[in-house]
C-alpha cells in the first residue's frame, strides 16, 4: 500500500529547555492544530490522532495545485490568524465544527494557513529516512507558497535568541530539531524538543470551589458570554485568600448562576479579576497546570476575553 493511502501518526517532539548548538535547527512553534496533508489529485487533511479533518477546511482543499509534483505528504500545521497572530481558539472553533452551513461560514471568516516544516514523501518516494536538513531542501523544491500555505523558516544554532523573540511576539515557543534526524512515525523522539512560553492572562473570578482553596475562572467569548476556563489553586497565600473571602462574601450569587456544569463550587458576581499563568490550553479551552500571580484590581472584567 502506497503511503499515500495509509493513516501517518506524526512524529512528536519532548519537552526541554532552550540551548544552542550548531547541528541543530530552531523553528516557531506555531499555536495550531498539527496535521498531514496528502496531496495528489485531491487533498486530504488528517489531524495527529489519525482523523480526516477535510471536510472542515474548503478552503484548503486546493493545497494540491501548489505542489511540484504529482504526489506528496507534508508534515505541518493548521492554523487561524487573529490580529496577526495565530489564535488557538479559533482553530478548535474551525475542527470540531460539523454543520455544513457554519463550516461554509467560518472558512470565510477564520480562514486557515497550512503550515509546513516538513515532507515526507514524493512521487513514489519515501523520504522518512533522509536527514532532516534534506527534507527541508525538498520541500523548498516542491512547496510552491500561497496565501493558503506557507513554508516555516528556520534558523541554525541560535535557539536562545529565537525563543527571547518569540516571547516578545507572544508566540507559543520554538521547536528545535537534530539537522540529521530521521522522520519516525508516530514516536516521540528527543532529536525533536519543544520550549514553549508561559501563557498570562487576566481571568474574571466566577466563584470558588468550597472543598478545597481554589478559584472558579472563566472568560467572556465572542458571544458575551462567560466560558469557564478551569480552576487556579497554585500560588495562592493564605493572605490573598483571606482577603479575597472578605470580599466574596458579599457578592455571593445562587448556584448554577453562570450554566456551568461544576461541583462544590460558590458562584460569584463576575467583578474580580486575577491574573495567571498556565502551560497551555486543552483542546476544551481549559487551562494546564495554571498558577495564581497575583488580583488585578484596575482590570475590567468585561475585557477578559479570549484572543
């Protein structure tokens, strides 16, 4: 069987902290949803868990007229741009939409970017086993770039200074891969690590869980709702806590005040702000290992909002 039909779990990369060193090359880590796109007469897409995503993406069914060749597989990224930057939230928007009518909609009004770094195969030709800096050679070569795909750049040895910049850009991290490295299906290798930035962010206070010293957070979304994005226990003192219960007491609300599925929970009025850093979003827009910094008391809670 040709790999063109067959389903290619992609190879994935360990976390690590950023260094430098001259056999390696260091790219963006783009905040997306990684997907292989099989690209002949027609254009398949299939996200990292094996799923064909297609359907999801009209705009992006054209992919296979900006190659130079009658076959290939890329490795990359689907991503949503929001204020020029890509926006994580947009893009699970986009994939787990079903209803045909909103998927006409959205590719319109969040339309998509195929970004890749890498390429797999060509006219019958197997490229796993090439070195990477090889493969980046060939997808040059056969990657025409449009406004639907682009090549992601890289650079050699300087992986510190491009995550300092990234981190000014408020990008997601940086990718460092071994320039020899082999492609390994589905294998989780430390020839490929990632560095990724914390995320910051102010949150609206919503309630507090009543069986343990953790604080209820949510944004509001693109409907002016509030959206409950998890809940923040790490690096609260017993001060702030304090505090903050002096003033909660008085702004208690009824239960299920917000729609939200959650036990053992006091609701609040949505007036208190707190500021967090967390890891990254789940792919239900909740937060991973959140930590608590500090009560945002000139923030408005009306302006936290997801971006």
């Amino acid at each position: 069987m040709s790999m063109m039909d067959e389903k290619i779990p992609p190879m994935l990369a360990v976390s690590g902290q950023v260094f430098d060193d001259p056999d390696w090359l260091y790219e963006i880590k783009w905040d997306g949803s990684r997907t292989l796109a099989f690209l002949s007469s027609t254009t398949r897409l299939q996200d990292r868990r094996l799923v064909d995503v297609s359907h999801q993406f009209p705009e992006l069914m054209k992919l296979n007229k900006f190659i130079r060749a009658n076959e290939a597989i890329l490795d990359g990224e689907l991503i949503v741009l929001k204020d020029n930057k890509p926006s994580y939230r947009s893009i699970m928007m986009r994939k787990h939409q079903q209803n045909k009518l909103k998927i006409d909609f959205m590719s319109k009004s969040y339309p998509a970017i195929f970004i890749t770094w890498d390429i797999l195969y060509v006219d019958g030709k197997e490229l796993l086993n090439r070195p990477l800096i090889e493969r980046k050679q060939m997808l040059n070569k056969f990657v025409n770039e449009c406004s639907i795909m682009r090549i992601s750049d890289f650079i050699f040895e300087h992986g510190k200074t491009l995550f300092e910049e990234t981190d000014k850009k408020r990008l997601e991290g940086v990718m460092a891969k071994k320039a020899d490295s082999k492609y390994y299906k589905g294998k989780r290798s430390s020839l490929w690590q990632k560095f990724k930035h914390y995320i910051t962010l102010n949150a609206v206070i919503i309630g507090y869980r009543t069986d343990k010293t953790a604080l209820v957070l949510g944004l509001y979304n693109e409907e002016n709702k509030i959206v409950h994005i998890g809940n923040v226990e790490s690096g609260i003192s017993q001060k702030e806590l304090t505090a903050f219960m002096k003033v909660a007491k008085d702004i208690k609300v009824k239960s299920n005040f917000y729609g939200i599925k959650e036990s053992n929970v006091q609701w609040i009025m949505p007036v208190l702000v707190s500021k967090v850093k967390f890891m990254e979003w789940s792919e239900n827009f909740k937060m991973r290992a959140p930590s608590f910094l500090e009560f945002v008391y000139d923030a408005k809670p009306y302006d936290c909002r997801f971006t």
